[in-house]
C-alpha cells in the first residue's frame, strides 16, 4: 500500500517508529513511512511531517519540533515544564516560531504510554504499587483526559487543514467490561476449616446477624450473595456484550481467598462463565514476585479450561515495571487488562486505546498489548467515598471523554459488587446504568 504520509527525521529508532506506530498509525488510521533521508522527503508529494529542528521548506509541511526524549537511549532524569494547551496540559514545550504545536506531542505521548516515570523511584503505596499521587497525570490535574487520544487527533487536525484530501481511518468507540472474581462466593465451598474460621471471626465479633445469614446458605435455605452471575450474564446479553472475567486461581494466602482450585463446583462455574464470556488469569497477591507460582495458576486454569489463557490482570492490580510484564510475555500471555490506578479514577498512561507495551529497559516494543481501564467500582466505593446515587456522576464524564476520542472504554466491576449486601447496596443499578450508557 502506498503510504499517503511522509515523516521526516534526520535521526530515526525503536521509540521514534514505536510512538508514530500508535499515534499516526493506530489512532489516525495513516499509511505513512519515515525517512532520514532529505532528498526522498523533498521529492515526496504527499502529506508531511517535519520532525526536526529547523523549520521546513514549505508552509504545506507540518512542522512538529522534537524535545529529545525519543531519541535518548536509557531511562534519564528530566526537568518536567508544563503549559496550557486546549483546556488541559502539556510538556516538553517548543519555542519555534514555526513549530504547528506548541509542544513535543510524540514526545509527550511516549513518555505517558512507556509509563517512563514509573521507571524511576516514586512513592509506593501499602501494596507496593505506584501512588498515583506520584504521577504528572494527578500533580497536573490531567488524569481524568485521555491526553495521548486528543494529541493524536489534534495532529490529524494539523494534516487535514494543510492536506485537505488527506483520508484518515479512525478507530470506533468501543467498550469492554470486565469482571474480576476475587471470591466466587461469600460462605459457600470454601472448605471446613475456613467456614469454621469464619463462623469464630463472626463470633468473636458479636455479628450474630452474618451467622445467621451464613448458616442459611450453608443449609441452601438462601442463595449466596456473591453468586451473580446468572444476573451478570442477563444484563451483559442484553446490550449484546461479551465480557472478560480474570479468576482469581490460587493456593489460599493473606490477599488471596478465593474458592480453593480443586473445588469441582468452583471448576464447573469457570466452564460455564467461558461460554458466554472470556476467561482470563487474575494472578494472585503473591504471585507478582514468584514467577513459578504464576506459571503454576496459569496452567491451572488452562488445564480447567482446556484452553490457553491468553490474558490477564494483575490481583489488587499489583504492577512493577518491568518485571510484572516481563513475567506475563515469557508464560505467552497476549493481553493485560491490569493498567489503571485502585485509588483514582482516569487514565494512568495518558490513553483510553489498546497498544503494545514498550519495554524501556530493553528499548524495544513488546508483542504484549495493553488494555488500559478507566474506572473500577472499589475506587469510586472505597477509596473516594461515592455512594450509589452520586457514582454515574462520576461515570459518565469518562465515558464521554473515551467516546470523544474514539477510545475503548474498560470497565472494572466485581461479582461481588452486585451482590445488594452490605456496602454495596444500590450498586446494582450502578452496573445497570453503565452499561446502558456505555455501550456503543
């Protein structure tokens, strides 16, 4: 195919092709080529990128100025300057007159999606994971605008006012939900011993009404409260959507109490949610520093399946760069639903569409795709305190912000959360609201 765009750069590399990959080629649906060659990109007649310092020979020509950053080779300290740009911010500012943006967008936009710097020491929250208080995203108050989607659109804006019959093939909006099982079930099939356990914590606690509740389960006299699936199932049909649940699959841990693996009603329900959904891993808590223990849950839950499992997210969403990821591509884990923050609502990277993970240590790009999500229904619960009337509040500005851009909308829920029980009452409606308002 002929490319109808040509960029050029006097120095090319692996970051260079790997930001205009995804911002020209993924976001913008161009053909384009690049070239470090000066007389092939003035001999050109097409649409132009001139991704260099001095200012190019024509008007026709985008003029885009480079900050550095992708040209740099390891992971270095910089010196963040921000400015106002369209409602919102951004960095690695420009001072050239003839530059067509302000700022560095390939640069900027590598820099969020790399997650570069999470490559660099930051504060850590209570399991380890990056605070996103730490980040430029909350310090700069961006978190809740898919940057990186906008950018890119300004540039096919920029090519489009000097190339008027330039063809641009964008994405359609698109949403997922998706379900984490941490806990199939609230009393039911978690052995002897842990009902025992759990029937002494109540006692000790006085909580006379969770044993009566309890018990009634435990004698079938009253369904389990996290058994939602048939309700999930019902609702995600009904607007012709195929979810991604992530099963929790481990030996029983601190973090990780989910029905034990070999537990044939627990295996039987995985078989039956994989007809009408995906299945992916939920690696457990202590996983994420054994890599054997996640080789063992993942052939687990394949041999449970008698498929692989392909994709994953990450328990208590428990993300090391570049380890975690590291560890998922050598067991041919193809896709990862696991970048977003517990604690805050928005867009970790920047960007509300899939895209392959750049490994900045090895300065190359991954097979491994990333799924970022937007919103799970713990951080508007537990975290920021948002009860049930006030959660589509929060929701809809997301949604909008993703479907402005053509992004894909992920949704993060729980089983449990539609259980009406205890801090989830009314969150039912919530899911029901969602989906009507999210889906395409």
């Amino acid at each position: 195919m002929r490319e109808n765009l040509l960029i050029y750069t006097p120095v090319s590399g692996p970051r260079l092709q790997y930001i205009f990959n995804l911002m020209l080629g993924d976001l913008l649906g161009l053909t384009f080529a690049i070239t470090t060659d000066a007389e092939q990109y003035k001999a050109f007649e097409g649409a132009k990128i001139y991704y260099n310092n001095g200012a190019p020979e024509s008007s026709d020509e985008v003029h885009i100025v480079p900050a550095g950053l992708l040209t740099e080779k390891s992971v270095n300290s910089h010196q963040m300057r921000f400015i106002d740009f369209e409602g919102s911010r951004a960095f690695f500012p420009v001072y050239a007159k003839s530059a067509d943006i302000p700022f560095d967008p390939f640069s900027a936009s590598f820099y969020l999606v790399s997650r570069y710097e999470e490559y660099q020491p930051y504060l850590k929250d209570e399991h380890g994971r990056f605070s996103p208080d730490a980040g430029i995203a909350v310090q700069q108050g961006f978190l809740q605008v898919a940057l990186v989607n906008r950018w890119a659109l300004k540039i096919g804006e920029v090519l489009k006012k000097k190339n008027p019959r330039l063809q641009f093939n964008f994405p359609r909006y698109n949403f997922v939900p998706t379900i984490d099982v941490d806990a199939a079930w609230a009393y039911k099939h978690k052995g002897l011993m842990r009902s025992i356990g759990g029937y002494l914590k109540n006692l000790y606690a006085g909580d006379f009404g969770e044993i009566k509740k309890r018990t009634r389960v435990l004698l079938g006299m009253e369904k389990d409260p996290f058994d939602t699936f048939d309700l999930l199932t019902k609702l995600h049909r009904l607007h012709g959507l195929k979810p991604r649940y992530f099963i929790l699959f481990a030996d029983y841990g601190k973090y990780d109490k989910n029905t034990p693996t070999g537990n044939h009603t627990f295996r039987e329900l995985l078989k039956s949610l994989a007809d009408n959904a995906y299945i992916g891993i939920h690696p457990s808590y202590a996983s994420n520093e054994m890599r054997s223990m996640l080789a063992k849950e993942v052939d687990s839950l394949s041999d449970v399946l008698k498929r692989e499992v392909s994709c994953s997210r990450q328990h208590f969403l428990r993300l090391s760069f570049p380890e975690t990821y590291r560890n998922l591509i050598n067991l041919d884990i193809t896709d990862d639903y696991s970048l977003g923050f517990a604690g805050k609502t928005g867009f970790r990277a920047g960007i509300c569409s899939p895209f392959k993970w750049y490994d900045l240590e090895a300065e190359t790009v991954t097979p491994l795709t990333i799924h970022p999500f937007a919103l799970m229904e713990g951080t508007l619960r537990d975290y920021m305190g948002v009860n049930a009337g006030e959660a589509m509040d929060y929701i809809k500005p997301l949604v909008d912000e993703v479907r402005s851009v053509n992004g894909t909308f992920i949704s993060l829920w729980h089983n449990e959360s539609m259980s009406e029980e205890k801090r989830w009452v009314g969150w039912t409606q919530v899911y029901r609201d969602l989906l009507e308002y999210a889906s395409p």
